[in-house]
C-alpha cells in the first residue's frame, strides 16, 4: 500500500526512480497476453477505462468518478454513465411500482 509515502507507484529495481511509460506498456502487453486479452485493448488507458466503468457500477455520480480519473471535463466522464444491464434490471425494479 503505497499511502501518503513520497516516492514513485511503480519503482524501478533501482527503487529510487519509477520504471519508465515504455516498461508500464511493455509489462501490460507481456501480462494481457498472458491473459488471453486481445492486443488492441492490452493498453494501460484500457485500466483507467476498467476503473471508471467499475465506479460508475458502484453508483458513484459523475462528479467523483470525474475526480477519481483526474478528467477536466465532464465530457470525459460521460463515457462511464452508460447503463449496464444489472443497472437497468435495478432501474426497472425501483420504478415497476410507478405509473
């Protein structure tokens, strides 16, 4: 658990300094690959976008998963508002009663 502790999220072997952009990209297709995940989605934006579908599940409003993401504009975040088919089933459950 990283915390409040200085430092980078992924260090190198080194410790002092964080493995490079190239090495996160090199390390997500060694480990999508290993997975079964096709190529074009084996991408680190494909884990923000993992990230910001799970919040939107869990209810979250737009505004906090827009500040969980670190999106600018709202915009960004409107991707993540789509229903899922649990969310819908849960939609029509709460609403059956209303006519």
């Amino acid at each position: 658990e990283r915390g409040t502790m200085p430092g980078p999220l992924f260090p190198s072997r080194q410790g002092r300094l964080g493995i490079s952009r190239f090495r996160l990209h090199q390390l997500m297709g060694e480990y999508c690959a290993a997975a079964g995940i096709p190529e074009e989605k084996a991408h680190m934006h494909a884990l923000k976008h993992s990230c910001g579908t799970h919040l939107a599940e869990r209810g979250n409003l737009p505004d906090a998963i827009q500040d969980w993401l670190g999106h600018r504009d709202s915009a960004s975040t409107d991707i993540y508002m789509h229903f899922s088919k649990r969310r819908r089933d849960e939609s029509v459950e709460k609403n059956s009663d209303w006519s």
